[in-house]
C-alpha cells in the first residue's frame, strides 16, 4: 500500500518532468494571457455579485486555471471541447470573448444561447465548444459520440471533456471510460481533482489512490499531472492529443488542484480545513507560471502589459454587456432545438 495520501501532488512522470525543466516562452506567455483574462473575469464578477449587479448565481474556477487553459492551448482549431462550471478559460480559447460571458452572466442578448441560457452555460459548437450540462458529467458521453463520429469518419478530430473528482462516481462516467478505452476513441479525458465535490472530500469519494490509476482498467493510459502548473498540464495533454489524433486512443488524465472558493460564491466552504486552503493558495497557478517567465528572462514590463491589457478587456466587457439590451420575451421558444448546422462541424475539413 502506497503511503501517498490522495491530497498529494504528484511529480512521477516523464512529460511532466520534461515540463518543469524546459518551459516554452511563447507557449508560456499564451498560458499566462489566457490565465490572467480568465482570472480577471471571474475576480470582476465577484466583485460584480456583492455590488448587486449581477443577477443569478456564481460559479468560478479561480486557483485551477491552468487545467482549462493549459488543456485548452493543446488542441488544434477544429478540436472539440466539453468545458464545465470550472472552465472560463477554456472558452476564451476556443473563442467566447469576455464580452459575450458577460452577457451570458448578466442575461443580456448577443451571445450564443441569447439569452435562454445563462452563466456558465455557453458554447458554440460551431466554435468546438459543447456547452455545459448540468447533469455531471453528461457532457462525457456526448464528447464520447464525438470521438466516435471523428473516428468513424476519419475526420482527424479529437475531443477533449473536463470533470470534478466528483462526477467520476456516476455510472454515467464509468461507462463513457469503458466504451472510448473500447472504441479506441481520439478522446482526452481530464479529471480536474480539486480534492472536493461541494462539501464531499476525495477521502468520502473513492478508494483509489488515484483517479488516473482507473485508466488500464478501461485500456488506457493514466496520467496525473501537477494542474497548479499550466505549462506541465499543457504538455501532458499535448502529448495525449497528439496520441490520439495519431490514432494510439484516448487518455485520462488526473490534474491535481485545490478549489480555493465555496463551490460557488454563496459558499464559504466552512467545512474545508483552512490550512489546505492556505497551502494550495501559496501555488497559485498564475503567480507560479509568472515566476518561471521572470527567472526564463521574460522582462517585468512584459508581463504587466499583458495584465493591463487584460484589465482593459474585462472593463470594456463589462460596460458593453451592462449596456446591452435584455431578450425580447416573444423570441423564447425560437433555436431550442439545435439548428441543422449544429452538426456542421463534422462537415468541416479535416484537421491537420
Ligand atoms: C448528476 C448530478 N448530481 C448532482 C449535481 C449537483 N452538483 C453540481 S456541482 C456538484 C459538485 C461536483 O463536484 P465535482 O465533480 O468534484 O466538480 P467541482 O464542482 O468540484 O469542480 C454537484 C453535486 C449535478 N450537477 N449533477
């Protein structure tokens, strides 16, 4: 029996290793910009839920950027993402700009759902982005199907899903491993193990030592990966996708984090022990990404451009999206139902 316990990091494999020595600047300063607007965002909302300008809940990802966006930066434009209630960055990548969140946010017209929907719950399919659904983690099967239709097809396509530790107790998700480990299917599977689901610890939540050790029993390889290191989580998943638009299969990936927050901001997460939380805010991803560009001779003035930059981003966001009209009632039932084209993605070219 390993004396690990589930709340360690772990640091035992060869991508990740690579990682830690080898950080790629360009690469790393995408991370950092895609981390710091999706930071930005969410702090703005916080901010935004206690001013009483913000209708509706708040759900954020803040301390466990880097597996969105390190995920997300992986993938080839014509992939698929599946992103959940943890994953603004993911979004950004793949094309929602923070304007459109905002109006997603504040139930404001001029983003995809128009209205119908609201905050977290936004995509694009024609983006390669599968909205969220609620019911965790159903968005697994749907990106199984994806997997599926690229191989079938021979489109060349990978899809990549995120879920909670939580969602991986559901049989909903045992079943999808078992099927794409079967299928052989062009998925990357991301686990973001933010050690609870709500007020449920990982000690209540399995009795694996990890989560990424369920990989051979579906025929594929199992990775954990520190998720508090963007450019580590970047380039374990880069190795997966590759992997599998190559046609080797999907992988699991287990990106170890802490959720920092409540589960959502009407939670003050009394029932997690407050030394975990302060351990896991000493890593902050953004901070721990920005010290390794300073020490790779990335100069200071670099990196505050690229935070004003952002700051100005979210501020224009905001007053757009405030000032943008409600829906019109009449339109509700109108696009319910997905349009034809949803499917469009599939007729696209094949991805290179
Ligand atoms: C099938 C299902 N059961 C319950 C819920 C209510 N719920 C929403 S988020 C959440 C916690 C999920 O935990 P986890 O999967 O670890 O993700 P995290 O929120 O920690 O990122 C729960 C129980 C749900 N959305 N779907």
């Amino acid at each position: 029996m390993s004396s690990r316990t589930k709340n360690e990091r772990p640091g035992n494999n060869s991508a990740l290793q690579q990682a830690r020595t080898n950080l790629n600047v360009p690469v790393g300063l995408e991370l950092y910009r895609w981390m710091g607007l999706s930071r930005a965002i969410e702090d703005k909302l916080h901010i935004m839920k206690r001013q009483g300008r913000l209708p509706g809940r708040l759900v954020t990802g803040r301390g466990q950027e880097a597996i969105p966006v390190g995920s997300a930066l992986a993938l080839a434009a014509h992939d698929v993402v599946c992103p959940l209630h943890r994953d603004l960055g993911a979004n950004l990548i793949k094309g929602i700009t923070p304007e459109e969140f905002l109006r997603s946010y504040l139930w404001k017209i001029g983003h995809p759902s128009e209205g119908r929907d609201s905050d977290v719950h936004i995509g694009d399919i024609r983006r390669g982005i599968y909205p969220m659904i609620s019911h965790l983690p159903d968005s697994w099967p749907v990106a199984l199907g994806f997997g599926i239709a690229s191989s079938y097809m021979k489109l060349g396509r990978v899809t990549l899903a995120f879920c909670g530790d939580g969602a991986t107790s559901t049989g909903a998700w045992h079943e999808t491993m078992n099927m794409s480990g079967l299928f052989h299917t062009p998925n990357v599977w991301v686990i973001e193990n933010n050690k609870y689901a709500y007020s449920t610890p990982v000690a209540k939540q399995y009795a694996a030592m990890s989560l990424a050790s369920r990989g051979a029993a579906y025929g594929m390889p199992g990775v954990e990966v520190d998720g508090n290191d963007a450019f580590a989580v970047y380039s374990v998943v880069k190795e997966a996708v590759d992997r599998a638009r190559a046609g080797g299969g999907p992988t699991l990936i287990e990106a170890h984090t802490m959720r920092i927050d409540g589960h959502a901001v009407h939670d003050d997460a009394s029932y997690v022990p407050k030394d975990l939380i302060e351990e896991w805010k000493q890593r902050d991803p953004i901070v721990l990404l920005r010290d390794r560009l300073l020490l790779a001779n990335v100069g200071q003035p670099t990196l505050s451009e690229i935070d004003k930059a952002n700051l100005q981003l979210v501020e224009n966001a905001v007053k757009a999206a405030e000032a943008a009209p409600m829906p019109d009632p009449a339109g509700m039932e109108n696009e319910v139902y997905a349009p034809a084209e949803a499917a469009s993605w599939m007729l696209l070219p094949r991805c290179t």
